[in-house]
C-alpha cells in the first residue's frame, strides 16, 4: 500500500518539503567510508536510526545555515549499494548529494560514473560532490589530479574520515548548497524539473504497491 | 607490570588464543594461551573478541592487541569449526584493490572492512586525543597537479 511506506514516521518524505527539513544522500560503493564519514561529523552526535527493511540508515541533525535552523536528514545505504542501484525513493525528494570514492581503489572510482548517471535519471539539478575517502592511508594521491565531474562543475574534496582532514568543511558547504538550492530553485530550468517530478509522483501515486512489491522481490536479501 | 605484545595466533584444540609479549621488567618473551570458552560457529566473534580483551586475567595482557586483530583471531577458530581451512581464511582477508566489494555477502564484507579497519584505527584522530580539533581543514588545490593515471581510459562518464 502507499501506506506502507509512509506508516512508517520516519520515511514519510512530505516533510522534506517544509523549509527547515533538508534531505541529503550519499553514494557509492561499499566500504568506501561513507558511514566513518557520517561517523567522524557527527561524533556524539551520531545516533543512526536503522530501517533494516529498506537497507538504509538514516542520521538526524541539527545545522544552523546562514541564521536559519534546519533539521537535515542524512540518508546512508545500508547494503543496498551491493546492487549497484537504489530504489527511487532513496533520491526521492533529495535536496544535495555526497558521492564518495576510496583513493585506494580504482574501481569505485570508475563506478561513480554509474551512480551519478542514476542521481541524474532521479534528481538532474540537485547540487551533489564527490569525496576522495582514505587520504590518510597515502598522502600522496592528494598531488593527483581526478577529473571526474570536472566537465560538470562538481566540487571536489580529499578527505578522511579516520584523521578528520575536510570533513567538517565537505559536509557543511554541502549543507548549505542544499538549503541554498531549496530556498532558490537556481532557474527557470529547475521550476521546470520541480513540476515535472510533481507530475510524475501524482502518476505514480497510484502503484506504489506495485514499486513497494518490486522493491521487495527484487532483494529479498535486504529483508 | 607492563607487557608488551609482540606477536599472536591461534591454537584449534582446545580453542585458544596465543600471545607472545615481552615482560618490560625482566625482558623475556613468553608464551601465554588463553583458551576460548563457551565459542562455536555460531558465535558473535565481534562479541567474543571483546569479551576476552575485557577477561580480567588477560586484559593485562592483551592491552595493546587491536580488538580487530582479536576478532580476526576468533573467525579463524570459527572457521575451523565449520571445517574451513586456514588458506581459506586468510585470503579471505586479504585485500584486493580491484576486486569489487559490492559482490561480496555481509560475511565477507566484514571481514575486508576488519582488515581496513587496522589502518583506520592506526590513523584516526581521536575525540580524547589531547591534540583533536574536530573542523580539520587542508587546502589541497594549489600543489601542482599530475593527471591521474585512474583518468586515463577516460570514457564518457569522465
Ligand atoms: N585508512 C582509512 N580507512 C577508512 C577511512 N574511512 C573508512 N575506512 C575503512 O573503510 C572501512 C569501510 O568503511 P564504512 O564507513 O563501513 O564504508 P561504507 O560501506 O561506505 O559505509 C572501515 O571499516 C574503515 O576501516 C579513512 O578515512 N581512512
Ligand atoms: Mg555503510
């Protein structure tokens, strides 16, 4: 039922259309550090809330961003970057978000391509990043330049989540870059997208057990 | 008393762990056995690592022994027990960088994150640490910058 997903409190996503709510997401691979990032900003802050049957975690905090209070809700996978997709509404209503790759691994680098490829079928102008993870471990990468999302103006940032370098700094400009991108839809383009995605969500209103289900038996595993 | 590990392993029967440290006072290196009571393949290896790190007659001891190091010692024993053998643990630590994480069960997984937490904890920054500062910022952008080799077969996504 569309009940069935909005029974649930903590899932119903209206609220993310309220001005002080801010939803964030992050993306990629597993092990990349995306919950030691998570982790190291919230300190003892970081109460994750587990929704095991969603494979996703979610962590609840509090920012002041210019002289506004928000409530922002960061959105982590819980397993479910195994099937190298998230279900729609991960992206649903997402106002910013965190890519992340492992600079000791190549080939979560190479698969950010596909995951900003999904964020955009979903979400084609929400400000989004991509964190180099895991500095600490060889200084040196940081001398490297990597271009992915240069062509598309994507800031970059080397961080780590186990020394602390640029964490604080990456998850606050992009806590402001999603309250800014909220309060100003940035065009005309943006206004055009908002409609389009409110069209699209009254049609899909309608089957949303029929997604529920296909969430469902698509990973059993997840339950 | 100060002890100081140097080295440690396992011993399948009866189950034990087996640590080599040196006594600071008299500088000898010994051998202690603590025995694993009470684990079997079907226990928590995470829980039993803390438990016998918290064993009021090993903490001593065991002070300076990574908990990650304890929990890998404890999924060797428990592999055993199912009748894997050791090859079979060990690689199933040993990290690849190509190979695709997202492939592996939660199982395995966790074995690979145990492995990349030895770094993490040798690295890491912490809240009690007299030196933390919790916003820590470096500028990395003004270092002249070689193109990364990982760009090279650039596709269209890049
Ligand atoms: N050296 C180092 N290791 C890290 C860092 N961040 C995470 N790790 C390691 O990577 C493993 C996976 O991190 P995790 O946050 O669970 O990844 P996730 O699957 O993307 O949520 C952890 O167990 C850590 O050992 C980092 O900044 N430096
Ligand atoms: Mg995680």
């Amino acid at each position: 039922m569309a009940g069935d997903i909005g029974s649930i409190p903590e899932l119903d996503q209206k609220k993310y259309d309220s001005d002080e709510q801010v939803k964030i997401i992050c993306l990629g691979d597993s092990a990349v550090g995306k919950s030691k990032l998570m982790e190291r900003f919230l300190m003892d802050e970081y109460r994750p809330q587990q929704l095991s049957t969603y494979a996703l975690t979610l962590y609840k905090h509090t920012a002041t961003v210019g002289n506004k209070t928000v409530a922002v809700d960061f959105w982590d996978t819980a397993g479910q970057e195994r099937f190298q997709s998230m279900h729609p509404s991960y992206y649903h209503k997402a106002h910013a978000c965190i890519m992340v790759f492992d600079v000791q691994r190549k080939i979560t680098y190479k698969n950010l391509a596909g995951w900003y490829k999904e964020l955009r079928e979903y979400r084609p102008e929400i400000p989004c990043c991509v964190v180099a993870n895991k500095i600490d471990a060889d200084l040196k990468v940081t001398e490297r330049s990597f271009n992915f999302g240069k062509k598309q103006g994507l800031p970059f940032y080397f961080v780590s989540a186990a020394d602390g370098t640029n964490v604080v700094k990456m998850f606050r400009e992009m806590m402001k870059r999603a309250v800014d991108y909220k309060q100003n839809p940035s065009d005309f383009m943006d206004e055009v997208m908002q409609e389009l995605e409110n069209f699209d969500l009254e049609k899909k209103e309608g089957n949303s057990e029929a997604d529920e289900d296909a969430l469902k038996a698509e990973s059993p595993e997840v339950v | 008393m100060s002890y100081e590990a140097k080295r440690c392993g396992v011993q399948f029967s009866p189950p034990s762990i087996v640590l080599f440290y040196e006594d600071k006072e008299t500088k000898h290196v010994r051998k202690r056995v603590m025995p694993v009571r009470n684990f079997s393949k079907y226990s928590d290896y995470s829980m039993a690592a803390e438990r016998l790190k918290n064993n009021p007659r090993h903490r001593d001891y065991l002070e300076n022994v990574p908990q990650s190091q304890l929990e890998k010692l404890h999924i060797i024993l428990r592999d055993h027990m199912e009748g894997l053998s050791l090859e079979h643990s060990l690689a199933s630590f040993r990290l690849d960088p190509d190979e695709d994480l997202n492939k592996l069960d939660d199982d395995e997984l966790a074995r690979k994150k145990g492995q990349m937490d030895e770094l993490f904890e040798k690295n890491r920054r912490r809240k009690d640490d007299p030196d933390f500062v919790y916003d820590v910022e470096m500028d990395f952008g003004k270092t002249t910058q070689e193109k990364c080799s990982w760009d090279e077969e650039s596709d269209d996504g890049f």
